[in-house]
C-alpha cells in the first residue's frame, strides 16, 4: 500500500499547525477518535505545538506529493519528572490516508524511535468504539492497561476510554 520513497516522516515546524490542525478537526464530528466536541483553532493549539521539541517529544509530520498526510505527537505523561520515560503517543491522519498503512508506518517509525528520544513507556488513549485504532496498536503489542468506564459524555453517548500501554 505504501510506497516509502514517495513519503517522508519529518520534524513538523511551526508553518505545518494549520495542517496539523484540519486533520485534528476532521475527526471531531465522527466522535471516534477525541473528546474534542467542537473545532479547535491554531490559536488555542500554540501552546500544545510549543511544549514539543525534536530532541525530547517531537511531534511529526507524514508528508508525500500532496502535503502532509498525517502527523503523529509524543506527549509528557501526566507533567511530573517520575513520569518522564513515559510518552502518550497521539495519531491522526487526513480522511483519505486512513485504513492504507499509514498509521502503522507511523507507528512503527514512533516505537523504533522511542529509545533514543529516552522513552521506556508508550501509551495510548483510545475510545473502545474506535475499532481500527485498537487494532492498529494491538497490532505493534499494546495491550489493556486500563479502561474508564462512559467518561467521555458527547449527549446522547457515553464513551469509554481505554490506556493502552506498551513496555519498551
């Protein structure tokens, strides 16, 4: 399905946030993926972009001859230093990329990765109606660590979310 010399995984810089933004809000209508309700803007995402470096917890973007595809973030586990080997991997990819092996090169270039950005715990946080996801990271050997139960209240559903965890 994927051709790698036709795509490339790099740092993403500060041009790429409306990019990245418009593939996050893509999402949001579907109720599958975040417990965002409503759009995001670039604005209220600055700070989220600025907290990432490439060094220690990259955010990447997935390009090829159309633009960027998807992007994937390691995100600081809960902000406090016993928790700095421990990353929350996020993954979003733009409508027309999904289900074609994108997610997993992503992923795979984000678990080979990890030890040399210091990270010895990947997790991930993902809805348990979200099928293709779970299985996306079933398939690189995540597992249940943990489940809350309908605490995610879109109005008319309440959603589980489940923390997948994998030990490097």
């Amino acid at each position: 399905m994927i051709n790698e010399k036709n795509i490339k995984i790099r740092d993403a810089e500060f041009e790429d946030v409306p990019s990245i933004i418009k593939i996050y809000n893509s999402t949001i209508p579907g109720r599958m993926v975040t417990a965002d309700t409503e759009p995001v803007s670039v604005q209220s995402r600055l700070k989220w972009f600025e907290e990432h470096s490439p060094g220690y917890r990259p955010i990447w973007v997935l390009e090829n001859v159309e633009g960027i595809c998807g992007w994937l973030s390691f995100q600081s586990f809960y902000g406090r230093p016993a928790y700095k080997f421990t990353v929350e991997l996020s993954l979003y990819l733009d409508e027309k990329y999904r289900n074609k092996g994108f997610g997993s090169y992503l992923l795979e270039k984000a678990i080979a990765s990890a030890p040399s950005l210091g990270i010895k715990t990947l997790l991930g946080f993902v809805f348990r109606h979200n099928v293709p996801s779970l299985g996306l990271f079933h398939k690189y050997g995540f597992t249940e660590w943990g489940a809350l139960p309908k605490v995610a209240d879109f109005g008319n559903e309440e959603r589980d979310l489940l923390v997948l965890g994998k030990r490097l």
